[in-house]
C-alpha cells in the first residue's frame, strides 16, 4: 500500500528565503508525482506535475525534483513571499492493489507560513 | 476556463441526518473523482467516475453514502444517515482523462460538512 509522508509538517519563514518542502513514498513504482496548493477554505490547486521518467520541473519561482529509485520529491520555492503562504501537499499516482486503476495518494501536507 | 463548481459550501446536519453534494466538472473532463479530507489530513479518495461509469469506489463506505453521475457530466454524493465522523471537506476533481495518462486534477472549493 502506497504510502506519502511530508516533512516538515509546518514551517514558518521570514520573506524572501528559498525553502525546501520534502515528501517521500514507499512503493517506487509510481506514474507521476503532484504538487498542490491549498489555500484555507479552498479546494487543490495544481502546481507542478513530474512525470515517472522526468527528473525536475519548474515553474516560475518553484521547482520540483523526483528521485523515483530512492522515492523521494522535493519542492523548491525561491524567494519566498507572503502570498506564498498556504498548505502544500504532494500526491503520488500509483497503480491500485488490483491492478487496474491508478490512484492518487496524497500526503497530509505542510504548512507554509511566511513571515512579512 | 471555468473551474470545477460544487454547491453547497457549508451544510451543517445533525447525526442520521441526510445530506446531499453536487458537483459540476470542467467541461469535457471525463473523469471525476470526490475526495474526503478530514481536518489536518490529506484527500482521499471516495470514488472515481471515468464518464457515467464507476472505476473505483474501493474507500467509499457503501452503507451509508451513495453516487452517481448521470449523463457522465455532473455528480452528486449522497450521505444518508450522517455520522459524526463524516464531518470533512468534500472535493470534486476533475481531469481531462484518467489513469496514468498524466493528466492533473482540476478541485472545485469543496463542500465543507459539520455533523452534529
């Protein structure tokens, strides 16, 4: 059974850092790996989709690493700004116990707090 | 592009009570997908519809809560009787299509339910 953990579980900065937010999985086998966005009362929102053969992607002031062999992904946020502030979760998507469905498993997030 | 729709965003019902979700994905999204997230946790995943069919309904607690997607367009999710512990978020998402294809989820804003 896939499992996502993130670490830290919150984190709190001063503006204008460049932070680091780890996840890591159990089982290698995955599809991809997503990062999330979730602001309070707000619904998931997408940031970055790796693929299983890819190796980092970016997006403006983010950028996304997978190393799929040792099951680990980090998310990188440069220059840290109060908007910025939110819960970040990451999801892996991974083929089901019965081997027919991929199924996204998500981590339980971190907590992102920059400080003006 | 408009975003995935869901209605309403607070329902507060007291335990046994009935409660019902609605849920309208990105136009021309064949999968869709509702997740619960209980408080300090991360989504997981209740059912997936790829158009009006089920492909995974594996976590949903078939005794007491129910779906359906009619016309493989909108959704609706059905607790009926509530329990305290159903008390969560509810996300529809929706994606371009399912499976290992790599293609992001899209989250409405959730459905935020108290059982009392």
């Amino acid at each position: 059974k896939q499992e996502v953990t993130q670490i830290p579980a919150a984190l709190s900065v001063p503006e204008g850092e460049n932070l680091v937010l780890n996840c890591s999985f159990t089982d290698s086998a995955i599809y991809n790996l997503q990062w999330f966005r979730q602001d309070p009362g707000k619904g998931l929102t997408s940031l970055l989709l790796i693929q299983s053969s890819q190796r980092e992607q970016t997006s403006g002031r983010l950028n996304a690493s997978l190393d799929k062999s040792s099951g680990r992904s980090t998310l990188y946020i440069a220059a840290s700004q109060p908007g910025d502030s939110a819960t970040y979760l990451c999801a892996v998507q991974s083929v089901d116990s019965g081997g027919s469905n991929y199924k996204l498993t998500f981590g339980k997030g971190t907590l992102l707090t920059v400080n003006p | 592009e408009a975003g995935v729709a869901q209605s309403p965003r607070y329902k507060i019902i007291e335990k046994r009570q009935s409660v019902a979700f609605w849920c309208n994905p990105i136009s021309g999204h064949a999968t869709l997908y509702w997740y619960q997230q209980i408080l300090g946790q991360g989504p997981k995943l209740l059912i997936q519809f790829q158009n009006n069919g089920v492909v995974d309904d594996s976590q949903l607690p078939k005794d007491r809560f129910s779906a359906e997607r009619l016309k493989g367009v909108d959704s609706t999710l059905k607790i009926q009787p509530a329990k305290l512990e159903d008390s969560a978020v509810y996300l529809c998402a929706s994606s371009l299509v399912g499976g290992a294809y790599n293609s992001p989820l899209h989250f409405g804003n959730g459905t935020r339910l108290t059982v009392t």
